[in-house]
C-alpha cells in the first residue's frame, strides 16, 4: 500500500505544481490512494478487466484489459478530486 500512496503522492505534487502535498491534502491523497488500489485490484492475485461481452450458445465470456486506464471505468477516480485539488494548484510559469 505504501507504493500506492507514494504514486499518489507524486501524482498531486505534478498536479497541483508544488513540492511538498499540504496538510489539507492528506486525506483527500488517502482516499485518492484507496480509489487506485481499487480500481487497478491491487492485493489479488489474479486481475480480470471489464467484462466485455457474454455469449450464452457455446459460452464465451471476454474480458479487457484490468490495466488499461481508458477501459477501466475505475480509473476515472481522478477525475473527482480535481476540484479539491485545484484549490492547492500554483501556475507554472
């Protein structure tokens, strides 16, 4: 888990262009850490993607890939703290 939080970590000091995550940030980055351990199924031993399609006449089940982010609807996750985030955001000049 430690990983985790670290990528997300960097992933809101590259965001938010600053060095140092703020004290206001610390619990939005656990949440933010918690979603992306979810969402890419971390702790299992096999991952499968989403479910792509089901056939029942001779059954066949196909799945996508778990780690591609634009199949992956739980990805999206970082879409829902951007307004958080922005009030911590600096201008790059």
């Amino acid at each position: 888990m430690l990983f985790v939080i670290e990528k997300i970590e960097d992933m809101v000091c590259n965001y938010c262009n600053i060095k140092v995550v703020p004290k206001g940030l610390e619990n939005v980055m656990l949440n933010m850490a918690i979603d992306l351990y979810r969402a890419e199924n971390l702790g299992q031993e096999q991952a499968e993607g989403t479910l792509k399609s089901i056939t029942e006449g001779d059954v066949t089940v196909a799945f996508g890939s778990a780690s591609s982010a634009s199949e992956n609807a739980g990805m999206s996750f970082l879409k829902d703290y951007t307004a958080q985030l922005n009030r911590y955001r600096k201008f790059k000049w």
